[in-house]
C-alpha cells in the first residue's frame, strides 16, 4: 500500500518544503548589519569650511554619535555633516552590494527641511585614496518630517549617484549607476533646503537589511529544482510509459509552459534593466534594439532611419543656482514631456548626464525635424517648478548610403554643437551645418 502512493507522498513532501521555502523566505534569507557607537568605527565631523565656507561643526558627545552644527551663508550652498569610516584609509570597505534596505535611528533639531545620506564607494575606476571626495557619492535626500518616525526605512534602489560628482570627475556612462561593492564612508548631511541655523543631531542606530540571495534568484533556484523534478519525472514515465504517446505530449507541454514562464521573468528582468533609474527612459542599452531594428530596415527594406541629440541648455547652472535635487527633478520632468508626445516606434533614451537621444525609425531628415521643433517648443513653454527657465538644443542627422552608425552620431552630434553654437534653444540638421 505504501509503495502504491510513494510518489504521490514523495511529490506531497516537496511541494510542502516548496511553500515552506516561498513563506519562510524573508526569515532564510535574511542578513542585516548593525551600526551603533559601541561598533567602534572611526567617526568625524566637517563643515563647509573645506568649501570656503564660515560654518562650524563640532562633536558634542562621540559616544553617542551626537553632534551639532552652526551653519552660516558665506558659502553658497552652506553645509555640515558626520561621516562613519567603514575603513580609516578610505580604500578598503564593506561590500553592502546584497543589501537593499539601509535604518536610521536619528534625532534632529533644527531648521533644515531635508537631510541628506550618502553611502561613497570606493573603486580604482574613479577613486583615488588621495583625493578624498573621489568615492561614489550615492545620495538619499529626505524631509525632516519624516523624523517623527521613531525608524527611519529605505531602500537602496532609491538612492542615486550625484550629478555634481559625476561632473565634476566626468565618469563615463558605463560607471554612473549607483555601486555598493566597497563601501567605505556612511554620512549624514543637511540638506539643501534652508539650511541656516544650529542644527543638533543624534545617530542612534544605522541598520542595513539584505538578503543573502535576491529573491528572483531565490525563486529562480525553487523553479530550477522543480525543473529538474519535471525533467526526471517525465524520464521516467515516457521509459516506463513508452507506448502512451498522449501523455508524453502533455508532460512536454508541461515543460514548454514552464519554459515560457522563466522567458516572461527574463523579459522583464531584462527590460529593468535596460531603463534609466533617474528619468525612466532607456538607457544606453536599452537603446540597442531599436538601433538594430532601424538599421536592418535601412538596409534590407530602404527604411530611412534618423536620429536627433538633445542636450539641456545651461544645465549645470540649474545645478549651481537652484541645487541637484531641482536639477534631478527638470531631468525626469523633461523625460516624461519628452515621452508623452513621441511617436509608438520612437524610442527616447538618456544618453548621459543632460543629454539625450531620440531614435526615429522610418523617418525622413524633414519629418525628424519637424519631431525635434515640436519637441524644442514643448520643453521651452513648459512651466518647471521652482520658476526654472528650461531650454534644449537638438541636432538632427539621418543615414545616408555608405554611412556608419558611427558617423550618424557624429553628424547628430555635430549639428548639436552647431545649435549651442548658434545661442541655443534651437534645432540644427546636419545638412544645414
């Protein structure tokens, strides 16, 4: 009797452990790190002195991690802060990659309506120990309301790197993403909204939650197993079910519904990753495929393909006169402009820092001017918030015969230049340089 049902209770068994597995997930997975003054980590506060500025911070209590700030306005963007050294020499840290959480325990008076951390990675790609402000700047801004919470709790998808930084050290797209491998510094700063004051603060606790596994590779290790069980088990009946033809084919079609599903779920892992975190257009890979598509219909079905370069006019002032997080907030804002009036085969991409790419398939130089015009005026005439002026310039080039993808951008980019040239906010097509 009992090997009549063995493989029904052996099949009961693992869906058990299965559901056992997809419940406690949180609890096996589960890794957190805890950061408190008796961690005995190197601590320090600064101010804007190192910026030329008159501010002055000081260390009320390092046992605590309590600290107090005066903050004046010699500076333009007047600022202190407290740093936790994960490593003194500023090389070697902690690898926070597997996290996604980041708790704060923090008391705050003061004026500031918004507070600032950072968690810098250091990388020999674009740090240097001797040049302290080299590390990744991954920065988190949130209101001071918050505070009346007794945890603060975020994620660390929300953090983002600095444009500033990624300006001043001219980083190149491929290294613009936010990095936790090796992190060295965790600061708490004020923000950049009115700052002037005493400002008083106490880090009680900083906590980072991960998992030792993400839980798509936890569920793609349960669909795995499963996958393999499905394999075995349909060895097994069409060896000892050989003449059954019409349950062969339904445990193949088994497997093939499978198999679709773990494509969906690499779709759509793919296509998160192909997206710009800051402004949700596509990023430079995400732009691969419909290049590819424009340039297989240009050659095989002499599909005009045209491309237009955008670039935000004067944005680094935006920065310098009205702060990153205004700056941050005009790159989404003209991102979500730019992507409710393009075409369905357009496809819009950040091609880095202020400067994006518009990808036209089956488009004429004169049609993609016209696209370029419209979009030129749509960004002009709209109302930014904070009373931001905002301005682009485009460039326009098409393919022609014995041309490069290369020399497509280069035109584009070409006539680009050729409209900053010309005063900006304005559209300049390759044949007109």
């Amino acid at each position: 009797m009992l090997a009549k049902w063995r493989l029904e209770i052996i099949l009961s068994s693992l869906v058990l452990l299965t559901v056992l597995a997809i419940v406690s997930e949180k609890t096996i997975l589960q890794a957190s790190m805890v950061i408190t003054p008796q961690s005995g980590y190197f601590i320090e506060v600064y101010d804007d002195k190192r910026s030329g500025g008159d501010s002055q911070a000081e260390m009320v209590n390092p046992q605590n991690f309590q600290w107090r700030c005066t903050l004046r306005n010699k500076f333009t963007y007047p600022y202190c802060g407290f740093e936790i050294f994960l490593d003194p020499k500023r090389e070697h840290g902690l690898d926070l990659s597997h996290y996604n959480k980041i708790r704060l325990w923090l008391d705050y008076q003061g004026p500031n309506k918004t507070l600032r951390v950072y968690l810098r990675n250091f990388d020999p790609l674009y740090s240097s120990v001797d040049i302290e402000p080299s590390t990744k700047y991954n920065q988190l801004e949130f209101s001071t309301d918050l505070l009346k919470n007794q945890m603060l709790e975020f994620s660390l998808k929300d953090f983002f790197v600095a444009d500033w930084w990624l300006v001043e050290y001219k980083i190149p797209p491929q290294l613009r993403h936010p990095q936790f491998d090796n992190i060295t510094l965790i600061e708490v700063q004020t923000g950049s909204v009115d700052p002037i004051g005493e400002h008083n603060f106490r880090l009680k606790k900083v906590e980072l939650i991960g998992q030792r596994l993400t839980t798509e590779k936890w569920y793609l290790m349960i669909m795995l197993v499963w996958l393999g069980i499905i394999v075995l088990f349909l060895a097994y009946r069409i060896a000892s079910l050989n003449s059954q033809v019409h349950s062969q084919k339904k445990r193949e079609a088994e497997l093939l519904e499978i198999n679709s599903l773990l494509d969906l779920r690499s779709k759509q892992l793919e296509e998160k990753s192909k997206t710009d975190s800051l402004t949700g257009a596509f990023n430079r890979e995400g732009i691969e495929e419909a290049i590819r598509i424009g340039l297989w219909e240009w050659r095989s079905q002499k599909k005009p393909l045209s491309l237009i370069m955008m670039d935000i006019d004067h944005f680094k002032k935006i920065n310098d006169e009205y702060g990153h997080a205004v700056g941050d907030h005009v790159l989404s804002t003209l991102s979500n402009i730019v992507k409710q009036h393009i075409r369905v085969n357009d496809l819009f991409a950040r091609w880095g820092g202020e400067e994006f790419v518009l990808v036209c398939r089956n488009t004429k130089i004169e049609q993609a001017r016209l696209i370029a015009e419209k979009t030129r005026e749509l960004i002009a005439t709209y109302n930014f918030n904070h009373d931001v002026k905002v301005t682009a310039s485009f460039g326009v080039a098409t393919l022609n015969a014995n041309e490069t993808l290369e020399q497509l951008f280069n035109n584009a980019d070409k006539a680009l230049y050729q409209a900053k040239h010309e005063g900006r906010n304005k559209v300049v097509v390759v044949e007109d340089v």
